[in-house]
C-alpha cells in the first residue's frame, strides 16, 4: 500500500470516539438528559431508591431477565461485580476457569492467586481463539467471559453451556450486554458495566443471579473473610434490599440519571433486538472492509466468535507483520496517534496487553454511518505511517 496513492479522506465520523470503555454516548445525547438528576438527596430517601429501582425495572424490560432472577447494582463497575461473585460463591465444589484475553486471565489470578481455591481447573486459549468448550465441566463450577474485550472474541451462543449443570455458570458479559443475546437459563450469575453498550457513566456496576446462585449464597459459607462491599447475605438470608434499589454504598445519582436515560433510550429504538441489530451491522461493515483489506484482518480467527463490541484488527501487511512485537507496538502506537490528532478515531488503539492493532468499538451507540466513515481514515493512516516508518519499503 503506498501513501501517495491514498487520498487524505474528506469526511470524519460525526462521533470520533471509538473507545472500549467508557464508549461513545447515545446518539444525540446532551448535559440536558441529566435534568432530572436527584441531586443532594439521599439515595436511600424514598425518591432516591424509586430513581435506582428504576434502573433495575428498565434493565429487566431490555435485556428480558426472568422475573426471579435478582438485578443489583453494586460498587467497583464490572470489576466490583465478578469479585463480589467469585469471593462469596466459590468454594462449593471444582471450579472451571476460562480465559482467552486480560480480563477473563485476571479472573484466573484471583481464583488461584488470591482465594487459593485447591481444586481449579484452567482452559486457557491465545488471543485470537477459544478454549476447547466441549471439555468444560458443569459438574463444577464455570467462569468465563462471554465476550472478551480485549480480544474481540466472544462465545457464539450458550449452547456448550448445559442445562442440566450441577455448578453454577458465572459470566462476565461487560461488553456483551445490550449488544448480544444472553440465554438468561444458561446464565447463574451475570455482570456488567453501566460504560459500556449503553454508553453510560463508569464505577457502578450490575449484577444479576439466578435462583440456583441465591441457594449458593444461602447454604454455602465460605472460609475467608468477607467484607461489606462483598457481602450479599445476613443470617443466611439474601440481602434483598441490594436487589431492590437499597445499594450497599452510596451511588452517583448522575451517573443513575444517566444510566435511566440510556436504558429509556434502548426502549425507544424497539429495545434489545435493534441494539444487537445496530451493533452487529458495525461488525459487518467492519467484515466487508476487511475481505479487501492489504493489511488488516480480525484479531478472531473463527468468523462465528467475532465480537461485534470490541473490534479487534490486526497488521497482516507483510513488512509491518515482520517487525518485531516492539516495532509493531511503535506502529500501533504511531498510528491510533496520528488518527486522535485527525480526530478520526479517538482511542483506536489496541489494549496494552494483547497483540499490537486497532480495537474499534461496535456498540450499539456507535452509529452504522461513523463506522463506515473511519475506515478510509484507517486505511490512509496505515499508509501515511509506514511511509514515515518503513519508507524504504514501500512498492
């Protein structure tokens, strides 16, 4: 590809912002859609918890969460939310742990690193793959991320997950809500991040349990400490308050403001089939430009585990792919800056951990048109810096 014959691009993404967490805003959204914040009020006054049951009510009309299923909001965003599950719910019997990017290995670590839990069993894939699904044991218990978002390889659906499981199946889903279909009968326990699909605000984070995950609370005590910002039951009771808007620390009633809007506006476009309509038309732009493409392809080797929220490239140009792993860092590098300063894209880059590249989020915030926008930009970009970079290289 050389940059003489690449024209600089005429047109921008209306909305440069391709950021994997937080992510782009609603369409459309404004300071204005935080009127209604209840401000300098206790969020534990009656208005204060009718502000955050909303948001549990709207986010089981959206996502079709089973009426006895529980809905939470919890501290410390999606992080907050998986370690709350993994510290009061491990322990039982054997556990699965799965893991093919950063966070699902974070995961890893924490089970076997920090709760020393004695019978852990490991399914580890590179970025770009999956483990061996058919080798996972629902005798035991299962975590996994349903979609990893620093790979951009997600599972294709729940159907490896068995229904007649003796464990509980515990999901990661922070990228995968409101852009992909969760079978909720699949699912034990399920978490998330208001930054994420929805565009929301960050350090609150959702979780959702199944009956099954209740009864683990209920009988299971575990031999470690628990503090108060894990803890989910008192006197072996569930702690319903949690479940019904009663948070356990204090929220930002902005960021619930924000939150309501967000949830009001998936409602508004038709609800979760137009979300993962909108998200998955991303990825399909993204595909169309690649089966063309001299010098990116999916980080995802399978088509069918291509996540359609974190969209992540890879260089497959010959002399950019024969650098070596710090060249090709100082490339990305090099690149996602050049598109920032075009403002084209801004955090275009790939996550610090995974293979050098371009991540785009695909969310449903983000518009069809802007993603259609930024790929010249990608393309010209790439041109212009190995010009700079590998000039005498060049065809």
């Amino acid at each position: 590809m050389n940059a003489s014959s690449i024209s600089r691009p005429s047109r921008r993404p209306s909305n440069p912002l391709f950021s994997s967490g937080p992510c782009a805003k609603r369409p459309g959204w404004s300071l204005d859609a935080l009127d209604g914040a209840l401000l300098g009020r206790s969020h534990r006054s009656k208005p204060g918890k009718a502000k955050l049951k909303e948001v549990i009510d709207l986010t089981r009309a959206v996502l079709g969460i089973p009426g006895d299923y529980r809905i939470g909001i919890v501290p410390a965003s999606d992080t907050g939310a998986v370690e709350m599950a993994l510290w009061s719910m491990l322990g039982a019997r054997g556990v699965d742990m799965l893991a093919w990017e950063s966070f699902g290995s974070e995961w890893v670590t924490d089970v076997a690193k920090q709760l020393k839990l004695p019978d852990v069993r490991n399914l580890i894939a590179p970025y770009g793959e999956l483990p061996d699904l058919s080798t996972v044991d629902f005798s035991r218990d299962v975590v996994f991320t349903w979609n990893g978002t620093t790979a951009g390889v997600r599972v294709e659906n729940g159907d490896w997950i068995a229904d007649d499981r003796q464990g509980l199946s515990i999901c990661d889903a922070t990228s995968a809500a409101f852009a992909m279909a969760l079978p909720w009968h699949k699912i034990d326990v399920a978490t998330w991040s208001w930054q994420k699909v929805l565009g929301g605000e960050a350090a609150h984070g959702m979780l959702v349990l199944s009956p099954r995950a209740v009864e683990r609370l209920e009988t299971f005590q575990p031999d470690r400490p628990l503090p108060k910002i894990f803890r989910m039951t008192k006197n072996g009771k569930l702690i319903e308050g949690i479940f019904e808007g009663d948070t356990i620390n204090t929220p930002s009633m902005l960021c619930v403001e924000d939150a309501i809007d967000g949830l009001r506006w998936a409602l508004s476009l038709g609800g979760l089939t137009q979300l993962i309509r909108r998200s998955e038309q991303n990825l399909r732009i993204v595909a169309d430009w690649v089966e063309t493409s001299p010098w990116a392809d999916f980080l995802a080797k399978d088509p069918a585990n291509r996540s359609c929220t974190s969209i992540c490239l890879r260089f497959t140009d010959p002399d950019v792919a024969a650098l070596s792993e710090e060249g090709q860092a100082a490339f990305a590098k090099k690149l996602s800056a050049l598109l920032e300063k075009e403002e084209a894209a801004f955090d275009a880059g790939s996550y610090r951990d995974a293979p050098p590249g371009l991540r785009l989020w695909g969310g449903a915030t983000v518009e069809n048109e802007d993603m259609e926008a930024v790929l010249p930009w990608l393309d010209w970009a790439f041109a212009t810096v190995k010009a700079e970079m590998l000039g005498s290289k060049q065809p």
